[in-house]
C-alpha cells in the first residue's frame, strides 16, 4: 500500500499555469529591491579606501586585503542588481547579493546587536539591522525560486 506523503502535489507532473498578478509582483519585488541596492555600491564606490579601512578592516578583521573585498561589495552592489533586476542569471547575482547581507547582518549585530529582537522596540524604531534582514530574506527568496517568467533570461542560472 503506497503511502500518501505530505508533499504529494508538489510531484505532480502538471503544467504550471502562469498568473499575471502573481508575476507582475515578482517583477515589483525584483525590481525594488534592486533599486535599494545599488545606491550601497554607489557609496563604497565613491571612497573605497574609507570603506575598506573603517568598515571591513575594522570590523571584518579576518579578511585578508580589506580593499579587494570592498571591491567585491562594490560590484556585487553595482551588477548585482542590474541583473537581477533584468532577469539575466538572477539566481547567481541573487546568490552573491545573500552573501553580502549576510556580512551586512554581521555588521549590525557586532555594533548593535540584537536590539531586543524579536519584541523589544528600539529607540530609533526599527532595529539596525532590519533593512539588511528583509534584502537578504528577498536575495534568499530569488536565488531559490528564480526571477520569475517576466524576465529576460528566467532560465539561464
């Protein structure tokens, strides 16, 4: 007797139907979350020496060569969201746009930490860390589920 599992209507083999609504909100999410981004690159971009000293060798003391890993922000920041933006390899520039919220997030606790999260309220409102938490759980959400059909490229990467 077979046994029935849980997650039975996942591996059903149907054609995905696709909802305009449901893909026109992707596109909003995709395109939002990269505007927010890329003024963070613009930023590093404008004093990378500044970065790389006050920032990560200060903070990210075990990363060798603060300045090339402020480059790698840099254009993680930059490229990052103009493809995932589009639609061209989204999964990729998703997965490297994780990984630097994630050094981001890392930043927030080591100078605030957790500011009574989750109940606790901030004096400032909203805990440090927020902005970075929600890009990274977005970054998080496209690296798995893909840019969506209204992209350029939705299957390459």
């Amino acid at each position: 007797m077979a046994t029935e599992t849980p997650f039975k209507h996942l591996e059903e083999d149907r054609p995905a139907k696709v909802s305009l609504p449901a893909e026109v909100g992707v596109l909003l999410l995709r395109l939002v979350v990269s505007f927010m981004v890329v003024h963070h690159g613009l930023q590093k971009l404008y004093n990378p020496e500044g970065f790389a000293q006050n920032m990560v060798a200060k903070w990210f003391p075990f990363l060798p060569c603060p300045l090339a890993w402020t480059y790698v922000a840099i254009t993680m920041e930059l490229v990052g969201p103009v493809l995932l933006a589009l639609g061209i390899c989204a999964r990729i520039a998703s997965f490297g746009l994780f990984a630097t919220m994630i050094f981001a997030n890392l930043f927030h606790f080591k100078l605030t930490g957790l500011e009574g999260f989750p109940l606790g309220v901030p004096a400032s409102g909203a805990y440090a860390f927020e902005p970075s938490m929600l890009c990274g759980a977005i970054f998080a959400y496209f690296v798995l589920a893909g840019p969506g059909k209204l992209s350029l490229m939705p299957n390459l990467l």
